[in-house]
C-alpha cells in the first residue's frame, strides 16, 4: 500500500512529489523522533517493508538517510538499529546546537530580531499549551519549532540546514530519555526571557540567555540520558 508523509512540509520550501524512499523515510524518521521505535531497537527490512507494502529497495534508500542524518546506526555486518545516544553525544550535539543558534541571532538584522519576537511569543503559548495538557512529544516539537524560528532568523540557508540535521538527534534524545522521565519537557521561563530581549532590540542580552538556557538544557539532559534504559529488540 502506499502512504503519503506523516509530518508536514516546511511552508517555506517548494512542493514536489514526493518519491517512495521519501515516504519511507519520512514514516521511519517521525516513528523515531518521537519515541515510538525506541533506542537500540532493531530496524529489519524486510519486516518494515512489509509492514509498508512496498519492496526492500525504498527501505534500504531510507535508513541509508537515516543514517546520514545520525538517527539510525548500521554496524558492519549486523543489521541496522536506532541509534543510541550516550551523554557524551548529548554533550556534543548541545555544544554546536548552542554555536549555531547564538550564531544565528548574531547574524540577525534588529528588524529582523524585533519581527520575529512575536511569532516566538506564538511558540512559547503554544508549548505552554501542550505542556499544560502533558503532552510530551508535543512539547519537544514546540520547544524546537520555537529554536528553529531563532535560527531562521539569522537569514542564513545553510547554518538552518545544519542546525535541522542536529535537531532530529535532539529530538531523538529527547525521546529516549522521556520513556526514563516524562518530566524532561518542562517549561522554562527562558523562552519569554530570549522574546522580550529580542523585543527590545538587546541583541546581547538575547544570545546570554539563549546560551544559558541551552547550558541548562545540555546538563538535564545528559544526567538523564545517562539514567535512562535503551530499548532493544
């Protein structure tokens, strides 16, 4: 059977057909992220082609990306698995995450920095939201679509393609340590903090909080990324 894309397009990129590996892919990608194929978890072809209704070839495209993108993990002569992402991974996805996005504020013009403030403001609302209704992997997605605003802002392509690659193994992350601690998407008043400076035009100001905040992000997650049991088949 075929299927269309379980996640939405980026309203900013330009429309195409998608290919099968892509629909795969994408399926795979949206499973992992959010925590419904587990940590270590095996990834058999042809069980996932079948469960798809399509042939091994597409399969084999898709975890060839996923791999790529740091998602899936393909030891040589052993089958692939979700990738397992210890705290020294979490240190270093944290250290460029931070570089990027306090990178991308720099770049950014004043008007930009104060235009943008209140489609922040929109994505902190909707993460107290989906918080509030404890909504964990909604918080996760809202936490990044409100970082991936900020890095946007800085109106630079390729630091936003790079950034994206990172924050799919954030998500992952994410994922793996919820199933250990539901808590870990919480709120952070850091958020509002980062809005109101960029509001007021405190470019500085803006990108010490955001460091902070990522800083505090990157020590909860490690301690419990380090805490928390792998999946596995």
């Amino acid at each position: 059977m075929l299927f269309a894309a379980t996640l939405p397009d980026r309203p900013d990129e330009p429309q195409r057909p998608q290919e099968l590996w892509e629909q795969v892919f994408e399926r795979l990608r949206s499973q992992i992220v959010v925590g419904d194929r587990r940590a270590g978890e095996r990834l058999v072809e042809a069980d996932i082609a079948s469960s798809l209704g399509v042939s091994r070839g597409p399969v084999r495209a898709a975890l060839a990306e996923l791999e790529r993108r740091g998602l899936v993990e393909v030891p040589r002569r052993r089958g692939a698995h979700v990738a397992l992402l210890t705290p020294e991974d979490v240190d270093e996805l944290y250290t460029v995450r931070a570089s990027l996005e306090v990178l991308a504020v720099g770049l950014a013009t004043t008007e930009a920095m104060m235009a943008t403030a209140q489609a922040l403001a929109a994505h902190v609302r909707a993460l107290e939201r989906v918080l509030e209704a404890e909504d964990r992997h909604g918080a996760a997605a809202a936490d990044l679509a409100f970082h991936r605003e900020l890095v946007t802002m800085g109106a630079n392509s390729r630091l936003l393609q790079t950034w994206e690659l990172l924050a799919d193994q954030v998500q992952l992350a994410i994922a793996s340590v919820q199933h250990a601690d539901p808590s870990v998407a919480s709120p952070s008043g850091q958020h509002l903090e980062i809005v109101e400076a960029l509001e007021a035009g405190e470019r500085q100001r803006a990108r010490m909080t955001l460091a902070e905040h990522l800083e505090d992000s990157r020590k909860v997650m490690r301690c419990r990324a380090a805490a928390a049991p792998t999946g596995g088949a």
